[in-house]
C-alpha cells in the first residue's frame, strides 16, 4: 500500500481539502468531503467511488481502519498519509478520528427514482441548517422512506456537517433536489397525497390517515411551510404542543410525524 506522505502545511492538496469545506469550491469542481470511519465505510459498502482518501497513523490506525483503506484502494481510491499536524488542518471534526475521503457528488432526478406501489416520501423545504437536514436524512433512513426529495435548498446535501449529521445514509437514502412546483405537479401526477405539517392546522398528525401512497412535507427551520406548500397539499395536520413553545426543532419534527406513518403502515 505505498501512498504519498504529506507533512507540509502548504501542500496544495491540503489547500483543496480546506477550499471543499464551502459550497462553490465544492459545486464547482462536483466534489464533497467525507470524513470519519463509519461515513467512509458507508460510502464503500453503497460503491461509491472514493477518489482520494486522507489517513493519519498519529489519530488511529486499528485493524478495522486498516481493511478500510485496503477496501477504498482496492476501488480505485488513492491513498495519503497525512502528519498530525497536516490532518488536524483538514478535519472540520473538533475531534477526528484521521479518515478523511474526496467523493464526486452525483443528481438524482424525480424520474430517476424506482418507487413501490404505496410510495412513502418525505419533501423537505428550504432547509437552512446542515445538521437539521442531515439529522433528517437519518431519520427518513431509519423510517424506511423510499426517497427525500429536497425543494429550493439553502444549504446543499453535501455541506460536510450533512453528511457529519446524516452519520453517512446520505449514501444510502434516494435525495432529488428540484423546485417545490415541479416536486408537487410530480406528486399530484402519481397520485401521491400530501400530507403538510403546520401549527396552524386543525387535525392532530396523530389522527390523519398516513397510509398508502404518502408525501410528508416540512418546512424550514424559521418560516416553516411557504404558503405554495400550505395550499397545494392534500391535508394540513400539526404537532400538539402543550408548553410555551409554539414548534419543535424541524428535525425532531419530522421524526416524530414519520414514525407515526411508520406505526399506521405496520413497518417494522
């Protein structure tokens, strides 16, 4: 396994690793950090083609992360050490583990999706926060949601704090990006109704019927649901709130909502 060893500070390489940590870099050249041992593995064990991956034997190096860089090499990944000193630059973890990959990003259409004939979706809107919508990939993934479809973005699936958040089922979750119109003529065509979370609404989440062929649909962290979404959807339901807060964070939200689909529709 001979790699290119990197110590200086400098290093061009170590420059781009930085760079990739914002939005344009990362848009541009349609590539996206990944860092820490489970997300790699992740991404492996989904083949996603690693083109780079980052170690340092000074934060790690047990058998596991060993047969790791084994199996990313063996991929077509290549390799590089990194000093301590040169990894601590890279790692937008405050504590890291010394993994560290470059991925190309990859575009999921609508039309793209191979969906069961009782779809069950979730439709997020102008998520502002990385870590809400990674939190939120993780739980569409332990619902068993078939696809997150992601309207008007603010931040972009592959801000390095989604996939941190997302504990890497980024990898494994379907993810379209596209605009709430197109998103919500896509569904009405499939006849998949919507089912919109709000404070307003009169009807308890608990007491809708979230059977069969379902969107849930969220909205961002401090507008919630544009007023698009609050009149195109089929139902408007919202979360009882018994103390002062009038809303939950829109991630614990949509776990709550999700798993009670996930009680209707008898999912394991």
């Amino acid at each position: 396994m001979p790699v290119e060893i990197i110590t200086s500070l400098q290093n061009p390489r170590l420059k781009r690793l930085v760079r990739l940590r914002d939005r344009r870099p990362r848009d541009e050249e349609r590539a996206f950090l990944v860092e820490g041992y489970r997300e790699v593995r992740r991404a492996l064990d989904r083949k996603v083609p690693l083109d780079e991956v980052y170690f340092s034997p000074e934060w790690f190096l047990g058998e596991n992360e060993r047969a790791l860089l084994a199996e990313a090499e063996a991929a077509g990944a290549r390799l590089f050490e990194l000093s301590k000193d040169a990894f601590s630059k890279v790692a937008y973890r405050e504590r890291p583990d010394g993994l560290l990959a470059v991925a190309p990003q990859w575009r999921t259409a609508l039309a793209d999706l191979a969906l069961p004939a009782e779809p069950f979706l979730l439709v997020i809107e102008a998520i502002e926060k990385p870590g809400n919508l990674g939190t939120i990939l993780r739980s569409a993934d332990a619902a068993g949601v078939n696809a997150v479809i992601v309207c008007d973005p603010v931040t972009d699936l592959f801000n390095p704090n989604v996939v941190r958040a997302s504990t890497g089922v980024l990898f494994s979750v379907p993810c379209v990006v596209d605009e709430s119109a197109v998103v919500l003529a896509w569904l009405r065509g499939r006849g998949i109704r919507t089912v919109a979370t709000t404070p307003a609404a009169q009807a308890l989440y608990s007491d809708a019927d979230l059977r069969g062929p379902l969107a849930i649909v969220m909205g961002s962290e401090q507008y919630g649901l544009s007023d698009f979404w609050l009149k195109g959807a089929d139902l408007p339901v919202r979360i009882p709130m018994a103390g002062q807060a009038d809303s939950l964070n829109v991630a614990m939200a949509t776990l709550i909502t999700l798993f009670e689909a996930v009680r209707q529709r008898g999912r394991a």
